[in-house]
C-alpha cells in the first residue's frame, strides 16, 4: 500500500470514529433518574422469603440490587417449592424510570420463560405492582398480574399478588412474608445471617452412610455451637461452629475418632436459610477430601446439603430433625420387667434372699437415700440384716409397679437425650406403703417407700431407693443397745 492511500485510510477512520462519537453523543446524553427510584431504596438488599405461592407452600429469596449508576433496580426472586425442593425456580425483574410516560416502570422475565411489564405505584401500606397488559406465559397464554408490597416494619414486609389466568374462574394467589437478610446501612451486621439448628437431628446420606448429632448453643448470648456427632459404625466427632463477624464467615472445626478432621467454611449467605461454602476434611483412612458445599434449610425441620468433591463426586445429605413430641418412649405395667419387680417384693415379705441373689446384677450400684451401696454382695448383707435381724412379717401394700422403655430421642437431663447417655434405657418404677414388726421394739410399723430400678441384660445394674429412715434407724439403735 502506498503512503499516500495509507494516510487516505487513517484520515477516514478518523472521521468515522469522530462522527460516530458525536452521533453517540447527540442521541445519549448524561442523566439521572435517581431521583424517581429514591423511594424505593427500602428494597434494597436481600430478603428471606416464605409463604404460598400459587397456592404451594415455598421458601427462598429476593434481591433488589441497584446497577452501577441507581438507574435501574434489578429484583430477582428464587422460590424453592417445599414439597418438590428440586424444581427451584429464579424470575429477575428490571424497575427503572419511564421518562416518556412518568412512571415507575418494571418489565419481568420468568424462569419458565414467560415475560411481562408493570407499572409501581406507591400507596398508604407500601407499594402496588399492576400489570400492564397481560403477562405472557411461556406457552403463549395470557395471565392478568397484580401485586402489593405491604411494609411492616424496616426489615419485614409482606407481598402479595394475584394471577387471573385465562379461562379461569379464580385467580391463583402468592403471600409470602420477607424477612431482611442484610442489614440497612448503619445498622449492626454483625450477627450471624443464618438460622441455626439445634437439637437433635438424623442424618441419611446419598452413599449410604447414617448419623445422628445434637447441635447445643451453650451460651444464649454468643454466636456458636457445640455439636455431637455419632456414625452408624460407632465412631464419633465433635465440632464447635462459630461466627466470624469481621470476615464474615460461618466456621467449623470438627475433630473425631480414628484421626478424623476437618474444616467448613461458609461465606455466602444467600438468605438465612441458604449457604453456601468449601470444606476441608481427613477421613479415617487417611485421604484427604476437598471441595465444595450448600446446606438449605427446607423446612424448619428439614435440610438438605450438597457436597461437590474436588475429584467430582457428588454427595447429599437429608437431615431431619427428631421430634421431642414423638419420642415413642413406652410405660407397660404387665410386661415381664415388671413381674420380676413384683417378685422381687413378695421376696422380701417371705424373706427368701434367693431370688435377690438373681435379680441384681454383680457391680450393681444401689443408693438409699444418701448411703451408697456398691456391689450385690455388699447390698445382700444389707438385705440379710433387715429381714433377719430388724423386721418381720413385712407386707407392701397397694404396691404399684410399671416399666418406662425409654426411647433414645427422649430427653433425659440437661438438654441430652437417653440415646446420648444410655441407648435402650430401661427404668422400673414402684412405690408402696411398707408394713412391718421390730424385732427388737416389737413395734408395727407403716411407712411410705419409692424404688427405681435400672436394666441391663435381664438384670438390675442400678437402683434408687427412697423413703423415711426414722423408723429404721430407731430399730438399729434398739438392736445396736440390746446387744451392749
């Protein structure tokens, strides 16, 4: 190419380049619509949403977020169906300011493909949403849309819609409340944006693998918890789970039998019942698994996790949680535990050490009152020397026996379960009114009494006996004098 064409060609691109800015210019000048959009600042952020939607029942979020000028106000919305979690769905709407027609303008996309526009109007309880025109569904039918934002206070609101679809007689409607999940500006953010779970929860795994845990917050105040973890195999883990507030970060450190660790670490909350992040544990066996997870909690008690692994592998957990109003714990009064504790009684009245001899286990521990009595041995010369040498012609009367078989779900003490103390806990009850003769002060003597027994293997490893020790400590110290 010759210089002369050379500088023909960089003089026209010149022009071109210069005539297309000018263009641009004339018909794209600065401005703002701020101003009009102001209003609507209150939206700003992310809610955590519930409620009915076309008559299901769904949890989720919505966002309303501002682009890099506050030109236009961007709101999506995903909804997580409760009874089908797996046909999620996200609609993103567009709101901006209608120079032409002086109006807040919203234009929608659905996740099915469907579209649609409205306009905003603001009224005395917040903000209306109406359909202009119909929306158009993604098959081609035509639906009529209206909505309402009722404010209930800076951080709650409730949205309301209808949708008349054609050739319907009833319109189906959404109510769902939103909760604030970010903070207004100036406000503390401080606080841990997801809900936590306590409690007794099961866990079932996609490959194959169950557990139980107890997740407890032992300081009312603070932002952590102390969970319990127990596998299928007996192994076990603990972990404790806080909240970073400056990095903004949900932490566990776990540390279990058989060299088992591990780390997860949450940062992306996308509504206090959704999040998202990347964990870092050591198996038993020694390998070290990375990668990534989300936990949603479905229901208040259901969650579902999602554990993408570095190498691909994909596994989900079903955690529910274990209902204390159904514990399923059973009192018998017929059943053979009981009879062996009636027999036990109508021992003691014939005086026939035997059977007790059978009835309690060796390392038996048994607690009258406050006096401790370690072993069957130990407890059998107790025994001998009240029906031998104190009292006789003993009577229970109006004896009363029943057996708790105690659920493992079933609260025991102190927020644990018996399941996490004690699995299969078996507890006898009985309580009478003990007649007797002193053998010594010749006296006839009534008092009330109250036994449990505690089960193992057909035998009784523990008993608790209750009742008022005058009389006996009467009948001793004639005894103990009778022979000075």
């Amino acid at each position: 190419m010759s210089a002369k064409l050379y500088r023909i060609g960089v003089l026209i691109i010149c022009f071109l380049q210069f005539t297309s800015f000018s263009v641009t210019a004339q018909v794209v000048e600065p401005g703002t619509t701020q101003e009009h959009l102001k209003p609507l600042e209150y939206f700003v952020g992310t809610w955590e949403l519930s409620g009915m939607q076309f008559d299901r029942g769904v949890t989720g979020t919505m966002t309303f977020e501002w682009d890099l000028n506050k030109n236009i106000l961007i709101r999506r919305i995903h909804t997580i169906p409760n009874d089908e979690p797996e046909a999620a769905l996200t609609s993103m709407f567009v709101i901006l300011w209608d120079a032409k027609n002086k109006r807040i303008l919203e234009r929608g996309y659905g996740g099915y493909g469907g579209y649609g526009q409205g306009k905003w109007t603001q009224t005395d309880q917040g903000w209306n949403s109406k359909g202009l025109g119909n929306w158009t569904l993604w098959n081609g039918e035509q639906t009529i849309h209206e909505a309402s934002y009722i404010v209930k206070t800076k951080n709650e609101c409730v949205f309301k819609a209808t949708d008349q679809k054609e050739g319907e007689k009833e319109p189906f409607t959404t109510e769902l409340t939103l909760t604030r999940v970010t903070e207004l500006a100036g406000e503390d953010n401080s606080r841990i944006p997801w809900d936590w779970l306590l409690g007794h929860w099961n866990i079932e795994s996609s490959d194959g693998k169950t557990s139980k845990v107890h997740w407890d917050k032992p300081d009312s105040g603070g932002d952590y918890l102390i969970g319990k973890w127990k596998h299928e195999d007996g192994s076990w883990l603990m972990e404790i789970v806080g909240w970073r507030p400056d990095s903004k970060t949900l932490t566990s450190q776990q540390y279990g039998s058989n060299g088992v660790y591990g780390e997860v670490n949450f940062t992306e909350f996308l509504s206090r019942r959704r999040m998202k992040g990347s964990f870092h544990r050591r198996e038993a066996n020694g390998k070290i698994v990375k990668g990534t997870v989300e936990v949603h909690r479905v229901q208040d008690d259901l969650v579902k996790s999602r554990m993408v692994h570095s190498d691909g592998t994909v596994v989900t957990e079903t955690i529910t949680r274990v209902s204390t109003t159904d514990e399923k714990s059973i009192l018998r009064t017929k059943d053979e535990i009981s009879k062996k504790v009636i027999k036990y009684f109508d021992s003691a009245s014939d005086a026939d050490l035997e059977y007790a001899e059978s009835f309690f286990g060796n390392d038996v521990e048994v607690m009258i009152n406050k006096i401790k009595v370690n072993g069957k041995k130990a407890y059998i010369e107790r025994l001998t020397k009240i029906q031998k040498v104190l009292f006789k012609d003993m009577k229970f009367i109006d004896l009363h026996v029943h057996t708790n078989y105690f659920s493992d779900e079933a609260l025991a003490s102190n927020g644990k379960t018996f399941g996490d103390l004690r699995p299969k806990t078996i507890w006898s009850n009985a309580w009478a009114d003990l007649q007797a003769v002193g053998r010594i002060t010749k006296k006839n003597v009534t008092f009330p009494i109250h036994f449990d027994f505690r089960w193992e293997n057909g035998k009784v490893v523990e008993m608790l006996a209750y009742y008022d020790p005058t009389v006996m400590n009467e009948e001793i110290a004639a005894f103990e004098g009778s022979r000075k």
